[in-house]
C-alpha cells in the first residue's frame, strides 16, 4: 500500500527525493543575468539630482533593506529616513570637520590625496538614511550571538547591500559617508543608549554614472569592501535641530556645479578653489565689489600684560584703516573691495574675563544686532570679508576658542605679535583664569558675551546678517575665525556660506577651521589681522570667479 506524501498548504511544498534529483530547480536562471549586471554595476555615488524620489521606490529601498538576512531573525536594523535641511547642514558641516581631521592624521601626500577626493553628498541627495542598529537585547538571548556577539551588526550591513542593489535596479545612486563622529551623528538623531550607528546613506537619483568605482578610477584603492543601514528623520520623537537660516536649496547646489562642469578644464583643476567655488556660486548674493568689514575695540584683558603694545594702538589702527592706509584697508583696496570700519569699543574699558564678562546683555545684544544689520545690508554687494583691530584680543580668541572645543589652554595660547616666553605664560594663565570662572556652557552666544569682546560680538553678527541674506563671508584670522564657530554652533546653516581665507599662526587657529570643516586658501603664516588675509583671499576668490565666467565651455553635442 503506497500513501501520498503530505504536502504543506504553507511553507515548502518540496519533498527531499525531488530535491536531491535537481538540486539546482531552485535557480531562478531568467533573472541571473540581471542579477550579475546589478551587481557589477553597483557604485558607491556622490553626485546627486535634486529631483525628489518617489515614494514607491523609497518604499522599495527600504523593503529591501528589511528583507536582509538577521541573526536568530532579529531584525536589529532600524533606517532613519532624512529629508529635513537642518539635519542634513548639520551632518554635512559634521562630515567636513571629520574629513579634515582624517587628512591632518595622514602622511602629506596621502592627504593631499584624500582631499581631492569627493566623499559624500549629503547636501545634494534628495534623501538620506541613516542605518542604525538596535543592540539592546542581550547577545545571550539572541540565536546565533551568543557565539559571536557582533552578528547583529553585520546583519545590518547585509541590509545595506539590500538596499543599494534594488536603488541601484531602479536607477537610483546611493553613497555610504562614514565621515562621522559616531558619537556625534548618535546625538544628532537623538538615538538612545544601546543603538549604534553604521554611517549615512545618501539616496537619490545620481549625477555621474561611473563606469567603474570613484576611488578605483582616482587611483585611491582597487576596490571597497560593500556594507550599509536606514530610519524616519531621527530616533523616536526628539525635535529637528532649531536653525532659522537654510543653506542653498539643493537645486542651486546641484545647479552650480553643473554650470561648472562644462567649463573647457578637467574637473576639479582649481583643487580647494574649485570646491570653494562650486559652494559659493550656489548662493545668491555673490557677486559685486564686495566689502571688508573691519570691527575694532579695546579690552581690559590687556591689564593683565598680554601684549606687547600699548592699547592705544587699536585706535590708531582703526583711523588709519578710516583714512584707508592701514594694512586691512590698502590690501582691501588691491582687491577692489570697499571697507567698512564699525567702532565696537574703541576707548571703552569693559570686562577683563578673569574677574569679569567682557560684555553684559544688554551691550552683547547690541552689537550684534549691529553685527547683523551690516551683514544683510553689504551681503547683495558681494563677498564679505572680516577683519578685526584689538590689542590683546588673540588672547580673548584663544579663551573663546578653548571654551568653544573644550581644549586646554596650552592648546590654544599662540604668541600672537611679539610677545616673549613670559607673555605667552602670561597669556597662559589669563585663559586659564577666564575657563576657571566662566565653567562650562553649551550656548555658544553666552560663551562670546562673557569670554570674548565687542569687535567679536559685532562680527559675529555680520556673518549671521550675510549668511541670513545669502552671500558669502570670507574670514580672517583666529579672531574672525570663533565669530564665525560661534554663529556656526547657533545657526548651523551658517557654514554654507563660509570661506576660509587663511589659516594664521595662532596655535588655535587651525583646529577651528577643522571645527568649521574648511580648508584655507592661503597659509602665508600672517600675523597681520585687520583682514588682510581675508582681502588677499576674497581678491582670489574674485578672480576665481572671473576664470569660470571666461573660460570656454563644451557642449554635448
């Protein structure tokens, strides 16, 4: 007597005699010619359309991803989907600082290297995901990671290879940015403890079609490893960052560099200027004349013995640069911009920082609403270039600076302009003093009022104004340089509008600018302030301009 085999109604309906006589029937041969041409076609993209992504292929991404496999089926994925300008300013700016930092720990030529590489899109693409992975289930109680404990991380990375397949069939371009501080990206999308994140993925549909990897083709490495992850926004119900300013919309970014893609020159010829260029032609107020802006003012910090000029200088300098003879005001001039000079304290005896605020509300507030009334007024004039006259006043950068980073004080006293050993001591103990009594702070304006000075305030300010109208700011020194990290910090969209004209000697200078995540133009070593730095920058920033304008271009057909 023969029965008939119980075939499930759920589940494989396959018996193991029909198994073992085609082992291969499972194969799905119509589609494996498409599968391996995905496959040899994944790129990792950094060139973005703004155009919007459907919905339905969003959904399908992401579907995808949630398909991958997971260790004891745990599912320990969780995609953040993140489509909102302040975060995506905010991770942009995260992303720039830690580039910078990754190249400042490398031999010079592999820097050199890895800055001229392109290595993320998070302002253009039209989406990004942050793939995180939820670790609080103990490993134990999990089948499979009681053996390895990490599985669950490399389930997510499974996903990710999900997801970039199907965009990739779809036509979408999607690009893995590890450029972060974990902890960092952690707090920005409010993710509580135990869920780790795996990096950003920027989605949208691509700007370039590689025929082979980015850093393969750029002689970088031969090939990448492939991993990835994804949620909505941010973790649970935080709020979005509070920025009232927007950087460019992405349809100007993108816009920018298309006009400067079919420039008769091989891309990226002008190194950090084209970068420089590509952001800056992106925003609306860029061209005309252009204005150096010069705050000055005096600080009682100089009591202290912190310099080896007599305060009276500051006046001095600040008539002189009225008369246009100062050294801000002529190297102004040689770039075609006019000067502006603002008195923000000159004669005044405010607080000395160790005892004292430098500057209580009420005044703070002033001159920074001052600061911003200039800004929005010159901003349609062209760049905007910052310098600063105040004897003493390195030593109240290098002090708000400190704060800013949560650095000590020997990493940020510089010997500004003459000073000997025992001035640099000196200034030493100033900071320290100021840190003592200030403590710490998380809001970047109360750390301006009480460390820093009137011109700071003022300039601070004018880089808000410009940034809220939509032109470009060209800084200085370390002293221009914490104006801008301050405004940065309160109104992260700020730092698309930033260009940093030079990097100084001051010690401090050069880990602000990684903060800022821009790279100098120029690295003369000047001591001068008064914004001659940024003169001589904005000047080659103008001509930079004038070079695109005029140079053919190709056509396509």
């Amino acid at each position: 007597m023969s029965y008939r085999r119980p075939v499930p109604t759920i589940g494989d309906p396959t018996s193991a005699a029909e198994r073992a006589q085609a082992p291969d029937a499972w194969a799905l041969r119509d589609d494996l010619a498409s599968l391996e041409r995905v496959v040899g076609a994944r790129r990792d993209i950094r060139r973005y359309r703004p155009d919007p992504v459907p919905d339905g292929v969003l959904t399908a991404v992401l579907t995808a991803g949630h398909r991958g496999p997971s260790v004891g089926h745990s599912q320990p994925w969780r995609f953040l989907v993140v489509t909102e300008a302040q975060t995506r300013d905010t991770a942009a700016l995260m992303a720039d600082r830690c580039r910078l930092r990754q190249a400042a720990g490398m031999a010079e030529e592999s820097a050199r290297g890895l800055l001229d590489l392109r290595l993320e899109g998070i302002r253009e693409a039209p989406v990004g995901v942050v793939v995180a992975c939820d670790r609080r289930t103990p490993a134990a109680g999990v089948l499979g990671r009681a053996t390895f404990p990490d599985a669950d991380l490399w389930s997510c990375a499974a996903a990710i290879e999900n997801m970039w397949l199907t965009a990739r069939a779809h036509g979408l371009g999607l690009g893995w940015v590890t450029l972060f501080e974990p902890a960092e990206l952690k707090q920005l999308l409010g993710l509580p403890d135990g869920v780790e994140t795996l990096g950003w993925l920027c989605l949208g549909w691509p700007d370039e079609r590689p025929p082979e990897p980015g850093l393969e083709r750029a002689g970088w490495s031969r090939r990448l490893p492939l991993e990835q992850v994804v949620m909505r926004e941010r973790w649970a119900e935080r709020d979005a960052p509070v920025s009232h300013l927007r950087a460019p919309d992405q349809g100007d970014v993108v816009g920018a560099r298309d006009r400067s893609d079919d420039l008769l020159t091989v891309p990226g010829s002008l190194g950090v200027l084209d970068a420089v260029l590509d952001r800056v032609t992106a925003l609306p107020a860029v061209d005309g004349r252009g204005t150096l802006v010069v705050a000055a003012a005096d600080h009682a910090v100089t009591a202290y013995g912190v310099t080896a000029f007599d305060p009276s200088v500051t006046a001095d300098v600040a008539r002189a640069t009225r008369e246009g003879t100062s050294m801000g005001a002529v190297a102004a001039a040689a770039a075609g911009l006019e000067v502006e000079l603002i008195d923000a304290g000159i004669g005044c005896s405010r607080g000395d920082l160790v005892t004292t605020d430098a500057l209580d509300e009420t005044t703070y507030a002033a001159l920074l609403a001052l600061g911003q009334q200039c800004g929005r007024a010159l901003a349609e004039a062209g760049p905007v270039a910052l310098g600063e006259v105040g004897v003493g006043n390195t030593t109240v950068a290098a002090a708000v600076a400190a704060a800013l980073l949560v650095l000590p004080p020997d990493d940020v006293v510089g010997r500004g302009s003459s000073a000997d050993t025992a001035m640099v001591e000196r200034k030493r103990d100033v900071v320290t003093r100021a840190l003592a009594r200030v403590g710490a702070t998380a809001d970047p304006h109360e750390v301006l009022r009480r460390l820093g000075g009137g011109e700071l305030a003022v300039l601070t300010g004018v880089v808000l104004g410009v940034a809220e109208a939509g032109g470009v700011v060209v800084l200085d020194g370390l002293a221009t340089s914490v104006c801008a990290l301050v405004a940065v910090r309160a109104e992260p969209a700020v730092a698309a509008h930033l260009v940093a004209g030079q990097r100084s000697r001051e010690k401090a200078h050069a880990a602000v600018l990684r903060e800022l995540g821009l790279e100098p133009l120029l690295d003369l070593r000047i001591r001068a302030g008064e914004g001659v730095g940024a003169a001589l920058a904005t000047g080659l920033v103008k001509d930079a301009l004038a070079l695109r304008r005029g140079v053919a271009r190709t056509s396509t057909v």
